[in-house]
C-alpha cells in the first residue's frame, strides 16, 4: 500500500494548480492578487520552478493529437525555421508545415505573458529572490514558446544582476546558456543557438566544451556541417582553451553517417562517409580513445552503403583496443547480411552476439533474419526463429508474426501453430497495443 501524500506536497501542488488556472483564464498578476494570497510560504524554489516547467505543457504543445504523451520528448525539426516566415503564414491562413504548425498563435503569446509577468510579480510583491534555477526556467519558456525578443532582452537584464550583494555567483551562467542553446536546437533555432553562442561574452560567460559541443550538435542536426567543422577547428588551435574531446568528434562521425542516406546522390554518400572516416583517423591521431557509440555509428553507416569490408575492419580495430561490440554493433551487421540475403551469416552474427554474451538478442535482431527467411521461401526455419525469439522473452512484431502465419497457411503447414503458442503471442500483442493505447487512445487496428 502506497504511504498517503505529504500535505506540504498536497499543498503546493494546489498552489501550483491555482496559478496554472490564474495563466490560462488570463487574470492579472497585480496587487489585489497578491494581498488575497495567503500561502506565499508555499512559494518555494521548487515550486516556482514547477509552475514555469508546466507552462509550455499547457499553453505551447499542439492539441492536434488528443492522446498526445505527457512527456516533453518530441523529434527534432530536420530544418532551420523562419519565424518570420511562420508569422506571415499564419496571419494569411496559409498552409504552414513544422513544430508550429498546429500551435495556437494566441495562446502561446498569453503563455508567454503570463509566465514573465508571474516570474517579475514574485518579486515585485514578495521579495522573492530568484536563483540560477529560476532564471533557467524561465529562458526555457521563452525559448520553447519561440520568443526571441523576449528572451535576448530577459538574458541581458539577468546577466547584470548577481545574486546577494556583489557576490560572485550570477544569474546567467555557462551552463544556463548552454542549456537554452540546446532547447534552441530542438526547436529548429539553430540559427538563433548559434547566436546565442556567440552572445556568451555580453552575459559575462565563457563558453566551454560542453557548450560547443551542444553547438556543434545543433548544426549538425539541420545539416550544417560548415558551421561545425568551423567550430571544430575553432577548438584544434593550440593553446585553445576548450580543445575538443571524444564526444566532439562522435558528434559530427554519428552526423556524417545519418545523413550519408538522406540523399540520392552517391557522390554526396561517398563524400560524407570519407569524412566521417576521416574524423575517426584524426581523433586516433590526435590520442582520442573512440568508445562504442563511435564505432556503431561508422559500422552501420557502412552497413548501410554495403561497405561491408569497412565495417569489418572497424569491428576488428574496435576489437583490438579493448572495447566491447554490443547488441547495436552486431544488429548492424544481422540487418546487412538479412538485407543481402546471406542469411547464414546473419545468423552466424547472432549466435556470436549469443555465444560471448555481447548484447541481448531481442525482436530487433530476430526480425531481419526471419523476414529474408520468409522471403526465400525458408518458412520452417522463419517459424523456428520465431518461437525462438518467445522463448527468450521478446514478444515480436503483428506484421512479422502475420508474415510468419501467412506464410505457413500458404504452403499447408497450418497445423503448427499451436493454440496455446498462438493464444500466447495474441495476449502478448494486445497487452502492448493496450499499452499504446492509453498514450494514443485514438489508434484503430486489425485485430489478428
């Protein structure tokens, strides 16, 4: 039995509610409100940081899904937006695409309000002194509701206070802003991080590898490897006080190899893997020891382009340093060799990763090897590996267990699946779908 609710948790998730519904009715945060609010106590720094992290959940995030997740994480935009752009499209009712484009305009600038009028009315009419924390919050806001404006003028008044009288911790800091620089980035701002980046110096801050390397992964997400290899060069000068580090060139690696394939250009491929490549011998040059994230972004980018020769030598060289292929590494190769139709060494791959215990053999090492079985006509050996994959535990996809099934009631073999097995992966899959459900209530299928 769960222990009942602290009541000074109850209480501020009350208070927490009652300003949450002064923001979206639209109240003034004035005088007359402040002298009926009894429990300014309960205003603690968690708590206002809770009412500003609940503000782009009620006022910023579209309505266009009714069974929307309540988590923040979304994928970011692949694109640099163009506020302004937005703004005329949407005054002209014209068709708009991206992040706002089922966005309530007016509803986002009352958020936006609202939570600057609330953060300047604590101090205003309690004397509440605002931290770090705070500050970070409410440049989140402004960030994620796309108020540009409002957050370089809030940034630069910020940046002249300190807190206590003339103490050396500030308001803005390094990590502050490389924080917002990385909610600019997911956002599709990255033009606006970038200028953040270089706005550092007017708040007093000095950037360090973390916040370049936060930069950099922001260019690299829209495509911008020209700004990227200029910052990394930037952070390769001697004597630079933020050289890059291991994580700086895993970035732009894994960034050449994803979008090696978002072209139908060969000579743009070979172009982006040479550079990925060419980053992987400059970090062992330069004494970088590359981890397992960098080595399964190169191998699949070659599994990906059928360099299969390449791929191998890295999984050998990742071999002979000392670090551990795991189960990304190894699907890698299963999804390859599935996609080529050389099966055997499909499955040699997995009963490897079994075998040395090197990752866990879940659906999505199954699946490859059981769809080119299907393929090929080898239908007994795809069921084999289906029971196989239950039996360890995975439940497997509706489309590969109807594959599977079809597959067998065509060639006659109908009698196989047993009841019981069959009733089994049934319940398995609905319990998932049931799963999925609550987070998106409005999802129709077939049932099998």
């Amino acid at each position: 039995m769960l222990p009942p609710p602290c009541p000074a948790r109850r209480q501020s998730s009350l208070i927490i509610n009652q300003v949450l519904s002064v923001m979206i009715q639209g109240r003034p945060f004035d005088t007359h409100l402040a002298s009926s609010t009894t429990s300014i106590e309960l205003l603690t720094l968690d708590c206002v940081c809770d009412i500003l992290r609940s503000v782009p959940r009620h006022f910023f995030l579209s309505t266009r899904s009714i069974g929307r997740q309540n988590s923040t994480r979304h994928r970011s935009p692949l694109k640099q937006r163009n506020l302004k752009s937005e703004s005329r499209k949407s005054q002209n009712e014209t068709l708009l695409f991206g992040p706002a484009a089922y966005r309530d305009p007016k509803r986002v600038c009352l958020g936006l309000n609202k939570a600057l009028e609330f953060f300047y009315w604590l101090e205003t009419h309690f004397g509440f002194a605002h931290s770090e924390m705070t500050c970070r919050e409410m440049g989140y806001v402004l960030a994620r509701g796309n108020g540009l404006d409002l957050l370089w003028q809030f940034l630069k008044e910020m940046g002249r206070r300190d807190i206590g009288d003339g103490s050396v911790a500030r308001l803005v800091t390094t990590n502050t802003v490389t924080c917002l620089i990385k909610v600019l980035g997911e956002e599709g701002l990255v033009n606006e991080a970038l200028a953040l980046f270089y706005r550092m110096k007017q708040y007093h801050c000095k950037p360090d590898v973390y916040a370049y390397n936060t930069t950099i992964y922001a260019l690299c997400r829209v495509g911008n490897f020209k700004k990227a290899r200029f910052l990394l060069e930037q952070m390769e000068l001697p004597g630079f006080r933020c050289p890059a580090d291991t994580y700086t060139y895993t970035i732009l690696i894994s960034s050449y190899c994803k979008y090696s394939l978002q072209t139908g250009c060969r000579k743009a491929i070979r172009r982006r893997l040479w550079e990925a490549n060419h980053l992987f011998r400059l970090m062992l040059f330069k004494g970088f020891v590359p981890d397992v994230v960098t080595y399964n972004c190169l191998i699949d980018g070659c599994c990906k382009t059928y360099r299969i020769e390449r791929a191998l030598e890295l999984l050998k060289d990742m071999i002979s340093r000392g670090c551990v292929p795991n189960g990304v590494t190894y699907n890698s190769f299963i999804r390859y060799y599935s996609k080529v139709n050389d099966i055997e060494k499909a499955v040699e791959m997995l009963r490897k990763m079994q075998e040395m215990n090197r990752g866990l053999a879940t659906s999505s090492s199954y699946t490859p090897i059981i769809h080119a079985l299907c393929e090929a006509g080898r239908v007994m050996e795809a069921w084999k590996f289906l029971v196989e994959l239950i039996e360890t535990g995975s439940i497997p996809r509706e489309y590969t267990y109807k594959l599977v099934c079809d597959a067998l009631s065509s060639m006659g073999s109908g009698d196989l699946l047993d009841v019981e097995l069959h009733r089994k992966i049934k319940d398995c899959i609905e319990d998932r779908y049931k799963n999925v459900k609550k987070v998106k209530p409005t999802m129709a299928r077939k049932i099998i």
